[in-house]
C-alpha cells in the first residue's frame, strides 16, 4: 500500500501552507512526500524547510530556474525532475499533487482502498470545488477522468500508458491513453473526496481567459472532435466566467486549427478519443464510458489484468 506523492511548485506560498498541513493530517499518509521547488521567488523555499525539518518523509527538491511560471509541459517537466529522484519500482501508487489544495483527511486512504477493491483502476482522484460567495462551488469535472491537480495512479498503469506527455491536457490524454489499454480512470463525487481548490482551475498567471483558450489549444492537440468540443464550450457558457468563458475556449481549439498546429503524435489514440467523444454526443458521457470500458474488456484480460 506505499504510495509517493510528487509535487511540482513555484511561487505557492499563499497556498502551499493549507496543503502541507491537510497531507500531514492524512490518515493514510504517503511514504515520501518529493516536493519541486521549480525556482520560487517567494519564501516557498523557506516554508518547505521548515516542514522538511519536522517531517522526514516531506523531501524539497530544488530545480533550476527556468525564469517563469510554465504550466502544462513545464508542470510535467517538474514532475518528471521529481519522479528521476525515487525509484518507482518501489511504490505501489503514485500521485502527483498540486500546492494549491485542501484535502479531507480521508482523502488518499479513500482513494487505495477504491483502487484495492478494483484492480482494473488505474487512475482515480476526487472532484474539486473552489469558495465563491461563501459557498462552495464544483468545477465540474466528468466522472470518466482523473483530475489533474491530485493524478493518483496505479503504478503499473502509469507505466504501462507512457506516464504523461510534456503537453496541455497531459490529464486528459493519460486517462484516454488508460481506457484505450483496459484501464479504467474516473472520479467520484463523495463528500469524503471533495477537496478544495484555492487556485481554481484555468485561471492563468496572465488571466482566466488566457487559461481557457489554452484549454482549447489542449483539445486541439489531442485530437478532440470539432462537434463534440464545440458543444462542451456551449456547456461552459453557464459557469464563471459566463460567455466567454467558452468563447476563449472555443478560439484556442480553433485558431491551433487555422495556423495547422501540431496534434498528438499518436494517430491511433486520437482516433479511439474522437470515437468516444461522437458515441458520448450520442448517448451522454456515462454510457458511452461504459462502452468503452466494455469493449476494452478483453484488452485487459489479454494482459492478465495488472500483472
């Protein structure tokens, strides 16, 4: 039941405090906590001492500063410099976790004692909220995906898919890239995994518009159906920030087209998502899942399940 948790962060010292102590407070706490200071300017550094100091399975690790903020492939890229750090053959489960959260305190033995019950899991989290209004608030994240901020994996599955590409929607493409190989990734919406998200997802260094149309390009690149994602922007119209929210979204995907953007390099992985995402228009996400997850029963068998 060893898990590792590695962290990628720069610059999270608003944040970073609430997720330390609610990792601390785990009931099921990881075995090594590998947290990435990606060349913080902000007293990041100094807060990671002083809870390396009292706990000896919290470990900082400094990465070279490459000048600025870089989500997506530089998130990956740091998470990668913290994952070349352990040897992964020795965890069963691996997470990579995000400096802006708040956990219940259930939340990671919640999540193996799920993967334990059904080992065709192989990628599972919670679902996200953030504070609006003095309520909370979901982001709305589909039950067939794993959340990126707190990705935990089965180790085997993410061996087996590759790990994550160094791209926008790494944590779609992953969880594709598992149902394509048998695997299934998902999410639950229990009270004892809600967790909450103090950066809510999308709102960019440079503005949450900027974030959605990034999220756009990140549909672009992983081949995703025009008609489909055209219709899950239509859906962003009714949440914050109303409109244009979608709009920004819509002309990311659409202005990668235009200039002939580069798309994932795996044809047949696009292929199986664009499939996925016409049955979804068909018949709803739940069912088409499921399908899916049907279908590619064999595939897993064909393995020997996880062995």
């Amino acid at each position: 039941m060893s898990y590792v948790l590695i962290s990628p962060c720069r610059n999270e010292q608003d944040y970073m405090r609430r997720t330390l102590d609610s990792v601390i407070a785990q009931t099921v706490r990881p075995d090594l906590w590998i947290v990435v200071d990606d060349g913080s300017t902000d007293d990041t550094p100094a807060i990671l001492a002083e809870y390396a100091a009292k706990h000896d399975w919290i470990r900082p690790v400094p990465k070279p500063d490459r000048g600025h903020r870089a989500v997506g492939p530089g998130v990956i890229e740091a998470f990668y410099f913290g994952l070349s750090q352990i040897e992964i053959d020795d965890f069963e489960f691996l997470c990579k976790l995000d400096l802006d959260l708040d956990l219940p305190p259930t939340y990671f033995g919640g999540l193996i004692a799920r993967m334990e019950a059904d080992p065709r899991i192989g990628s599972c989290s919670g679902k996200p909220y953030f504070r609006a209004g003095g309520r909370m608030v979901s982001e709305k994240c589909g039950d067939e995906m794993s959340v990126g901020m707190t990705k935990f994996y089965r180790r085997a599955c993410f061996q087996e898919i590759g790990g994550f590409v160094q791209e926008v929607m790494w944590d779609a493409i992953d969880c594709h890239k598992s149902r394509q190989l048998g695997w299934i990734a998902c999410s639950w919406d229990d009270p004892e995994l809600r967790f909450e998200h103090l950066r809510p997802m999308g709102t960019s260094q440079t503005g949450v518009l900027t974030g959605r149309m990034r999220h756009g390009f990140g549909q672009y690149y992983m081949g995703s159906d025009f008609w489909f994602f055209t219709a899950t922007c239509v859906y962003r119209f009714a949440h914050p920030p109303y409109l244009l929210g979608g709009l920004a979204t819509w002309w990311g995907y659409m202005r990668a087209w235009i200039k002939g953007a580069p798309q994932h390099g795996d044809a047949g992985l696009r292929g199986f998502i664009r499939d996925y995402q016409r049955r979804a228009i068909r018949v709803g996400k739940g069912r088409a899942t499921a399908e899916v997850v049907a279908r590619q029963t064999p595939v897993w068998e064909a393995r020997g399940g996880a062995a």
